[in-house]
C-alpha cells in the first residue's frame, strides 16, 4: 500500500535531474506520487499556467484508509520555478491549511518533464448544486454556507493573503446533505499583499479570472488587494440568492467590462425580490462597490452574517421562505427556465483578461470591429458553465 513512510522513501531515492528541487521536495516530506500509480486520467482544460485534468490513484492512502475518490492534476507549463513557488507556499500556509483544497503530492510527467500537482477534485463545487439551493435549501442553511466561506476567505486575508480568484468553481462541497462546504484554495494562486507585481506604471495588463467576479479596479489594471476579494464573494452572495451566475446572459467580453466599470451590477430578476431579505441585498451591493473602501472587511462581514441569524433580523428572512413557498406554479416554470439562460458566450472558467489598462490603445478599434476583441470567449464553450 502506498503510506507517508513509502512516499517518504521513495523520494529519498528519487532524482529529476534538479538536486535543488530533490532537496526542498526531502525536506518538505511531501509525498511523491508516481506517475504510473496515476490512472483513468480525463482532460478538463488548458490555461495559461497549467493543464488541467481530473483522474484516479493507485493505492493512495488517507488516514489508513485507500482513498478511491477523484483528483485534480494541474500540470505546470513551467517546469523550474513554479512548482518551488508551490512548495514554499504549502509550507508557509500549513497552520491555516484547513481553509485550502487538500494537496496530496506531487508527480512529474515523464514525457513532458512537468510537475504535476494533484489536489483535491473540485468536481462538487456550489455552482454545481446552486439551482438545488434555491429550490430546496432553506435561508439557514445558505447563511451558513456563506459563513463558512468568509471563514475562509478571513484566515487568508489576516496572514495578509488575498485569494485573487474567488468565485463559486472554488467552493468545494463536502457534505451535500449536511451542506458542509469549505474554500477551495490553490496555494500557487493566492498572493502575499506585498507580493503582488505590477509593471513600471503600476498597473496590471492582465489577470487571471473570471470577468463576472473581477472587480471593476482590477479590470482598470489596478493591484488586486483584500477587497478585491469582497468584490467577488459579492458574485457569490448573488448565486446563493437566486441560484444564477452573474451576468449568466451576457457575453464575457471588453464591452462587459466596460459596463461593470461603470457602475453596471448584476440585476435581481424581479420575480426574484420577494424571496431575498433587504438586508441581504443591502450587504451584497456594499460588497460591489466600486470604491473599495466601501466594501465590508472578512470581519464585518462574519458580523453581519452572525447577526442574520442570531438576532431579529432572521425574521426578514423566514418571511421571505414563507413567500417561496406559496409561488404558483406559473411562477414556478418562469424561475426555473432562468436557471439555463446562459449566454452562448459566457465564461465561468478562470482564464487570463487582458485589463482595460492593456487595450487602452485599441478599444477603439475593438468597438468598431476593426480588430477581435482579445476578451470574448469563443472556444471550449461546453466547459464554461
């Protein structure tokens, strides 16, 4: 069977050819997986950084127990530096590690001679059952779960780390029944405040994400900061409440960027309205707004959500199930048509943005249609919803 002591020995014996990365790969006590001991291995997607696969291990134990379940590859393109960033990174966040997806090893491919990272599968994340939350879960419950994630997202932002890709693809389910969830959070994704690179100018020219979930200072090619994060759980206080994405019926373009940085916010169908308290709204329209310092921190807004719950103001939101509850059937086949209203052009994969700082000199041209606008996703479509 292949314990931590088999792992541990088997790296001890183990060379890629980089004796630095043999040394900080010992000393870790990482577990190296072998590449042959990877099976049942299914391509997701490509991105600028990494490729991404869903797959299965041989004989790999978790608490003396053979784990059966999926996993997630992420090859790195780079094969030197990143996979050392990635190690450091482990190391640095292990006593807050509860908050992360859950990293298993380390293998490398022997045709590509990449490292591959192999986590914890994200293949039951919240999009995936938002729908089923708002038909058949009630306030309670989504109030925890948002608890749940800003627990997260505050234990990052108090050792000065900002997650700089939150949206509802990051949020791991654990337990649909009992609906435990937790932040999933990619050690080589997050960024210590102070470790953020911004060209000469101070800008950004592009960023890694999802447009939807990108706050408007980001788009303008600014530093992503903890507030940034805000901005984004915003996106996902939205998907809770009316178990759609935002801007699920637009393409994911420049021209939509444009309008979020104009002040342009995801819109509430109005049937809506009556099943989500104000005071909820209330709290996700601070989360956007586009002075930064305007939004709630992680920890006004652990006070609020407890406050929801814990106080009068939990009257609001039984009130507004009560309204649920007598929609006529009419209403009913309305708002679930709204739940597959997707823009063929919409893209809820992380992908790289070129800023609006970056197009300055050809937005122009892009609205004229002189060139292709470089933001439109026009490819992969079936793995973006």
């Amino acid at each position: 069977m292949y314990t931590k002591e088999r792992s541990i020995k088997k790296v001890e014996t183990w060379s890629n050819g980089n004796a630095k990365i043999d040394k900080i790969i010992q000393e870790s006590q990482i577990q190296w997986i072998p590449y042959d001991d990877i099976y049942a291995t299914k391509y997701i997607i490509d991105s600028e950084y990494y490729t991404f696969h869903l797959a299965r291990l041989r004989n790999y134990m978790i608490d003396e127990r053979e784990y059966r379940g999926v996993v997630a590859l992420k090859e790195l393109k780079d094969n030197r530096n990143d996979i050392l960033e990635f190690i450091k990174e482990i190391k640095n966040n292990s006593s807050y590690s509860y908050c992360f997806a859950k990293f298993f090893g380390i293998s490398k491919n022997p045709f590509t001679k990449n490292y591959i990272i192999v986590m914890e599968s994200c293949r039951n994340t919240s999009h995936n059952c938002l729908s089923d939350i708002f038909r058949n879960v009630k306030w309670h419950s989504k109030i925890y779960s948002l608890q749940e994630i800003i627990r997260g997202l505050n234990a990052l932002h108090r050792n000065n780390l900002i997650h700089c890709d939150l949206h509802s693809r990051n949020i791991l389910i654990i337990d649909r029944e009992k609906f435990e969830l937790t932040v999933n959070i990619d050690p080589d994704l997050c960024k210590l405040a102070n470790d953020l690179i911004l060209n000469p100018d101070n800008k950004n020219n592009n960023v890694y994400g999802s447009i939807p979930y990108l706050p408007p200072e980001v788009l303008r090619g600014n530093a992503f900061t903890k507030k940034g994060d805000i901005y984004s759980f915003g996106g996902i206080m939205y998907e809770a409440a009316t178990g759609n994405q935002p801007f699920s019926d637009q393409a994911h373009d420049t021209y939509l960027m444009i309008d979020i940085c104009n002040g342009v916010r995801p819109k509430v169908p109005d049937m809506m309205l009556n099943f989500i308290p104000k005071c909820y709204l209330d709290t996700m329209y601070q989360c956007w707004d586009d002075d930064p310092s305007k939004r709630p921190t992680t920890d006004e807004l652990s006070d609020i959500i407890y406050l929801w719950k814990s106080s009068n103001i939990y009257e609001e939101f039984k009130y507004v199930e009560s309204n649920k509850k007598r929609m006529n059937k009419s209403h009913k086949k309305k708002l679930l048509r709204s739940f597959y209203n997707f823009h063929p052009q919409s893209c809820y994969i992380s992908r790289n943005i070129y800023t609006l700082y970056e197009l300055k000199n050809s937005l122009e041209d892009i609205k004229s249609g002189k060139c292709a606008d470089p933001n439109l996703y026009t490819c992969g479509m079936e793995s973006s919803k």
